[in-house]
C-alpha cells in the first residue's frame, strides 16, 4: 500500500522535558506506518519562544502552536514513529488504561531536532504492543531483528514491534510472546 511521504516534525527552539502535548485525537494507532527507511518529505518545524518561520510551532501560554496559531490537535499525528529509542524524544502515555492519550517530552528536545514518538512501557501493554526486542546479528555482525512468526527482518526494534502488531498476518492477533 503506498502512501503520501512521511512529514517531519522538528524543534525550532529548546522543548522542555516534561512537556505534555494533546491528547492525540482519532484512533490511535501509532506505529502502523512504521518503516525501516525514511522516505524524504515536507518538514514541519516547531518551536517554544521564537517567531515562527515557515510550517513551524511556537510555545505560547505552555501550549505549543504551529505558525497559524494551531493547537497541537491540528498536527500532532504528523509526530513520526520512532524506530528505537536511541532517536525517540517523546512517549505517548495515558493517565488512565484506556484514557486520552499525550505525548510528553523524554528529555529536552534541542532546535533542529526532530520530534518522534513511541509508546511508553504501560500504554505498550495496554495495545498488546511488544515492549522488548531482542537483536541477533546478520553474517556483517549488523544487529537485526526477527519476526518469531514469520521470519521477516528488521533494521529497527520498533518496525518489528510495530509488525506484530499491525502486520504479520501469522501472529493471527496473539499477544507478544515473552521468551
């Protein structure tokens, strides 16, 4: 199935650790477009404190807004999966299972950084996502990771993840398979 190019979303100032965004409207399915490669898109910059250049987000009264003055609502959806943890810089969590869902800030985000997401430990268990991923290492020593149903490989811990979840049609929907 193809799709529109991934949109990137970036910090054009310093995000506070901490800082919550949403809740993230619709249904939630972050991670189902998740890939290995990054496809070259649209970027989106977003800011706290400075004046907005082009397609950019501001922090006005502790809320970041994009350049139109648009709440996080209007483009947080565009916030990219993140394929490991080493480029996460937001997690989604909920206050309650079930409950709304935000994004919060992992650490400071510094300007020209980009902004991506994955689920947070208790919000992966409540969606049955995995929340660990074992590397074994190609015959080049590169770390990869398996699919235990169907065998298929993955450059990143997340695009496995997320495949169980949302893809692998011979995990027929059963829960991740602790080792």
């Amino acid at each position: 199935s193809s799709r529109a190019p991934a949109i990137s979303v970036s910090a054009e100032s310093c995000i506070p650790a901490g800082l919550r965004l949403g809740p993230v409207p619709g249904i939630f399915k972050l991670g189902k477009y998740l890939s290995d490669r990054r496809e070259p898109g649209p970027k989106k910059k977003v800011f706290s404190y400075a004046v907005p250049p082009v397609f950019q987000v501001r922090m006005v009264r502790g809320e970041l807004v994009d350049e139109a003055g648009s709440s996080a609502l209007e483009w947080i959806g565009l916030i990219r999966a993140a394929r490991n943890s080493q480029e996460q810089t937001l997690e989604a969590v909920a206050d309650l299972p079930g409950g709304q869902i935000f994004y919060r800030a992992l650490r400071d985000v510094q300007p020209g950084e980009e902004l991506t997401v994955w689920y947070s430990n208790p919000l992966a268990q409540w969606f049955d996502i995995p929340v660990t991923a074992t590397p074994t290492h190609d015959e080049k020593g590169e770390e990869r990771y398996i699919c235990w149903y169907c065998w298929r490989t993955f450059k990143y811990p997340n695009s496995l993840k997320a495949h169980v979840h949302f893809h692998c049609a011979l995990s027929h929907g059963r829960p991740f398979l602790h080792h």
